[in-house]
C-alpha cells in the first residue's frame, strides 16, 4: 500500500483535490465541502471515517498538490 493516495470520499469527484471545508466546530452530521470548488463531499463523520478506514490514523502521509500519499505504513 505505501505511495498510494487516499481518495474516496476525500477527494472530490469534481476537481481531483483534497482540500477540505471544515468549520471548527464541525460535528458529525456537518456537511463538509471541498475548499477548492465548494462541492458537497459528505457529513464530518462520513468524511473521519472514510478516513480511518483508508488507514489514515496509522502511518506517514504527505500532503502534496491537495492530495495525501501514504509513505508508510
């Protein structure tokens, strides 16, 4: 799996990117859109669990160009 890219609901279908809208006080039926194109992408907790499920709570990621690669896990 190292030097894969997390996608899924993480990336947006429209513009390809990462890069998330997220309020601070975002619970976990806020609705969340991409920074980029303003796109819903899903509620905060579709999007953290999406996420945990991709391995995304273990291992090293670099954010590049709004994507997030997995270096190791």
């Amino acid at each position: 799996m190292a030097g894969e890219y997390l996608d899924h609901k993480l990336e947006c279908p429209f513009c390809g990117t990462i890069r998330l809208q997220i309020p601070a006080d975002a619970q976990p039926a806020t609705p969340i859109h991409c920074a980029e194109c303003g796109k819903y992408l899903g509620t905060w907790d579709e999007l953290q669990s999406d996420f945990e499920m991709q391995g995304g709570t273990d291992g090293v990621f670099r954010l590049d160009k709004g994507r997030i690669q997995r270096l190791s896990q």
